[in-house]
C-alpha cells in the first residue's frame, strides 16, 4: 500500500507539470514546515488532550493561470509528520495516547498573489489536501485492574486502526521575498483541517464493558518556510 499511496501521488504531480510545462509557466521549490498536530475527536468519549509537535519537508511547485502570474495552482510532494494526544476516563483514572503519523501529502490549492510591492508578494492559499498514511506508532496508558496502576506501553504499531487516506481542506497566508530573477524566500502559515475519519476498526471500553467505535480527525498548524528557484 505504501508504493501504491507514493506511485499515485508521483504520477498525479508528473501529470500536472506535463499540462504547465508547455509554456514554461511554472516554478519549483523546497519546503521545510515544522508544525503543531492535534486530534479533534468525534466520539464523546475521547478528549483532546493536547498538541503534538511534528514537520513537513518536502517539493513545492507553482503552476501559474494567466499571463499576469496573480493566480496559481500550488501543489507539491510532502513526507508529512504529525501526530497529537487524546484521553479518556476509566474508572478514576485518565489514561492518555499519544500517537505520531506519517503521510504522503500532495496539497491541491489555489493561491492568490498580489503584485510585487518593493521585492514582496503576499499570497492567500485555499484547497484540498490529500494524504496517504506509510506509518502510525502510539504510546499509550494501560490500566492494570488488579493492581489497580497504569503503565505505558512505547512504540505500539496501530496502521491497521489508521485510515489509509486523509482528506483536508488546506488554508494558509503567506510572503515572497524575491533575491534574484527566479530566486525567492518564502514564509507562511498554514492550516489543514481534516475532514475524514482518522481511525479504522478502533474502539475504547469503558469499565462496564460497553464499547464505542472511535471517530476522530487530524488537524495541524505549520510554519511554511521555502525557497523557490
């Protein structure tokens, strides 16, 4: 599934390069984004319990709409770190997880440019972003009834309760500094909020026994930091 997921993610984005690449209308860059992850859960019994930090890296590209270069689709291929902490009660206790996911993202916006003012550009950004999971681990408490104590377990695989691909809707807000010719520097701040399920086949007992499927999306708030060339 893992080649799968990164084969459909190269060819989508070799696909709209081959569209733009006809008349030169387009530019590529690098990004690296640290970012703030968290888990806002659907099922009442599961809490947020926190932030999580995370980053993004990866190619960036610019497919520009028009001769006045005001408008772009702005896309790229991302190794996307994330994760976040979530509790929930049992018995006397409050037993906490935290789990740390990996994508494959390929973000499909619009990004809107002013002129260049002096040797800026500022942006607004608005789209879709969709990503497929490679890699999930948590750690997590354990209540242990007898001893009546909690231990935590490190470094658990849960892939097979995380859902293959994540839906989001992607918004952000940005500046260009432009050094030289094609050359720019440019810092952002961008928020993708999931829209689908983040859990598969998962459930949380409470203490008398009674279970609940776990529903749940991943939301995250980066800093955008990128060179375009």
């Amino acid at each position: 599934m893992k080649k799968v997921a990164a084969m459909l993610c190269l060819l989508a984005l070799g696909a709209t390069t081959g569209i733009y690449a006809q008349d030169g209308s387009f530019r590529f860059g690098i990004k690296v984004a640290p970012n703030l992850g968290f888990i806002k859960p659907d099922t009442k019994e599961l809490k947020s319990g926190g932030a999580q930090f995370g980053y993004t890296f990866g190619l960036m590209g610019d497919f520009m709409i028009g001769s006045n270069h005001n408008y772009a689709f702005a896309t790229g291929l991302f190794l996307n770190n994330v994760g976040g902490k979530t509790t929930y009660p049992f018995q006397d206790k409050n037993l906490e997880t935290i789990t740390k996911y990996q994508y494959i993202e390929l973000p499909l916006t619009l990004k809107l440019k002013t002129n260049e003012i002096g040797y800026m550009t500022y942006y607004g950004q608005i789209g879709f972003g969709a990503a497929f999971n490679i890699a999930a681990k948590s750690d997590h408490d354990v209540y242990d009834p007898v001893a009546k104590t909690v231990t935590r377990e490190t470094g658990d695989n849960v892939m097979d309760h995380t859902q293959l691909f994540k839906a989001s809707l992607v918004v952000g807000a940005g500046l260009e500094f432009n050094f030289s010719g094609n050359t720019s520097a440019t810092i952002g701040v961008t928020y993708n909020n999931g829209f689908t399920n983040l859990y598969k086949d998962s459930q949380i007992v409470d203490a008398n026994g009674n279970k609940t499927d776990l529903k749940a999306k991943q939301n995250y708030l980066e800093l955008s930091l990128g060179v375009f060339f």
